[in-house]
C-alpha cells in the first residue's frame, strides 16, 4: 500500500472518476478537482465518505493552489466529446493550454511526476494506419476539430518542453476510444450514441457510409495503462488503446443485436474533418509497460449496456446542456 498523495484534475469525468477509484484503490490519498463544466459530482460521490479523498471545485486554467505535499498529477480536465469543446470551443484551447501550464507549474513546485491526457485525435485524420507514436498526424488547425485537436497537440509540446529544459518528470498518454460505465449517454460519441438510440427505440445514426473505423478500449484496461505508465520510466508519448478494429456500420449492427431492437441504421452526413481509420499500434506499450487490453469488445459492450439500461429513464431523454459562451 502507498502513502503517497496524487492530484487528479477532470476527476469527476468519466475517466477521472475511475481513475480516482483506482489510486485509491492502491492506497494513495487522493485530490479530486475539477470545475464541473462537463464533469459531474455523482462519478465521484461514493468517494466522499473516505478520508483518504478530497475534492475541489476548481477551473485548472485558472491558478492552482495545493496545499501540502503532493507525489504525482494526473492531467485529465479537457472536454472530450464533439457536443462540448464545440459548444465551448475556448475553453477547450484554454485547459489545454494554461490549464497545463498550470498543472505543470504546479509539479515543478511540488516536484511532482506528472502524467498528461493526450489522444489519438492528435494523428488528425490519419495518413498512417495503424497509427503509431512517431507518426506526426494529419491535422486541420483551423477546421472545427481543430480547438480540441491543437490543444491536446500544444498539450504534449509544453509538457515535452518542461520535460526537456526543467528535467520534470513527464509522462504523456494518447488515449484511443474508451468506454465502460459513467459514461455520458448522449455525449455524441458513437457508443453512447448508439445505446442511448437504442434504449429510445431510434433508429441508429451513422456519419457517412459507416465505413470509418474506431478501436474500443474498455475502461479498466485503460485505467491500468495510465497507472503502468505514471509509474514507468518512459518519458516519451505512448498509445494506450484496443486494436480491435471495427466500421461504424458493424459496430451499429453489433449494438442493435446486443439491445434487440428493431430499428436500423440510417445515414447522415459525414462531419467536417471526422477521422476516417482509428487503430493504436500498441507495440510500445507492450514493451515498455508489459501492457495489452483484456476485456473484449462483447464483454465490455454488455457491462456497458447494462449500465445504462440500468439508468433512470429520464436520463435518457437528458441532453447535454448548454454552455455559457462568456469566455473571462
């Protein structure tokens, strides 16, 4: 067991949440922030009651105090879904730009490792397939992507920097597609999207011919990624992800079996810029870290299918909520 203290920022997230369970879990004293734009406290309100947690409300791209001493800092604030850093699209330049500056000054005080959350939109709309670490991606910086995909990019060129002139230890993590339970619902990613259409007895909706690609990692085998990784010696960016890779069009049909609707799919057009192949080359962190998923995709499908069948029904028809556009 440790005694040692971790900040994680976004931990009333989907994936803060679990990874607040897991260091707490490993016997770590946990502080849990985030400004709740995107997060919600019932991720995180099992947690309370335990002595070893605390939580603040708090915008990271605004100053951080910690009082005390602090061990590790996980980086995971960032909107991450399309519905929000379009809605909020400065914000989402802002938490991955200052809020990682501050994040990073903060580990500089406090001579913290630190381990920031990057993503596989960094590769943009892919040249390179499967994508790999030293593949430099295919961004549009200006298109609609463009504020979520820059600021995860800007992300690692900062942490790199702070890295590489102030010796701080740095890890960086491109997370590829996740899902599992405390998902948002109706986020507008394509696994909610097509439960939640599911569970409304809808027609699901797929982006263009359905023939783009995505790799689904269930969320424990991610969260164990994030843990092997923090406490590794590897400084350099590191996919972690599910190589499984599966159509849109499949993966629909796959969640009308699993659901045992009988609606079907229908087709919209494509978005602007959406990434048409989505698969980690995992090689790296298999032998860096020892590390490869072990929940499959049926597996992992049905526990996340039966958590949100188990939801309120009002949750269903719960969409997400506007954002302020006020930007101080």
């Amino acid at each position: 067991m440790s005694s040692k203290r971790v900040l994680i920022t976004g931990a009333a997230g989907f994936l803060g949440s679990h990874l607040c369970d897991k260091f707490i879990k490993e016997g770590y004293s946990v502080l849990a922030m985030d400004n709740l734009i995107t997060g919600d406290l019932k991720n995180i309100e099992h947690l309370f009651k335990l002595k070893e947690f605390e939580f603040y409300e708090h915008d990271v791209s605004k100053y951080i105090h910690v009082s005390g001493e602090l061990d590790y800092i996980l980086h995971f604030a960032s909107p991450a879904s399309p519905i929000d850093y379009l809605k909020i699209p400065i914000q989402t330049l802002k938490v991955g730009s200052l809020g990682t500056h501050n994040c990073l000054g903060l580990a500089l005080s406090k001579k913290a490792r630190i381990l920031v959350a990057s993503t596989s939109e960094v590769y943009g709309d892919p040249l390179v397939h499967p994508q790999n670490e030293s593949y430099w991606g295919n961004v549009n910086p200006v298109g609609p992507r463009g504020v979520y995909d820059e600021a995860k990019r800007f992300q690692e060129a900062i942490t790199m920097a702070y890295h590489t002139f102030h010796q701080l230890e740095t890890r960086i993590i491109r997370i590829f597609n996740t899902y599992g339970p405390r998902m948002r619902l109706n986020d507008g990613r394509a696994l909610p999207a097509f439960i939640g259409q599911a569970l409304r007895g809808e027609d699901l909706t797929v982006f263009g011919d359905g023939s783009q690609t995505r790799s689904f990692c269930y969320v424990s085998d991610l969260v164990e990624g994030i843990y092997r990784l923090l406490l590794s010696d590897y400084s350099q960016p590191l996919n972690i992800g599910n190589p499984d890779e599966i159509s849109l069009k499949d993966f629909a049909e796959e969640i009308i079996q699993l659901s045992g609707t009988d609606k079907q799919v229908v087709y919209k057009p494509l978005p602007t810029d959406d990434p048409k192949q989505r698969q980690p080359d995992i090689s790296k962190a298999k032998e860096v870290l020892g590390w490869k998923p072990t929940i499959g995709r049926k597996e992992g499908l049905k526990i996340t299918y039966d958590y949100f069948k188990s939801l309120p029904k009002e949750e269903l028809y719960k969409f997400p909520k506007e954002f302020s556009k006020t930007v101080k």
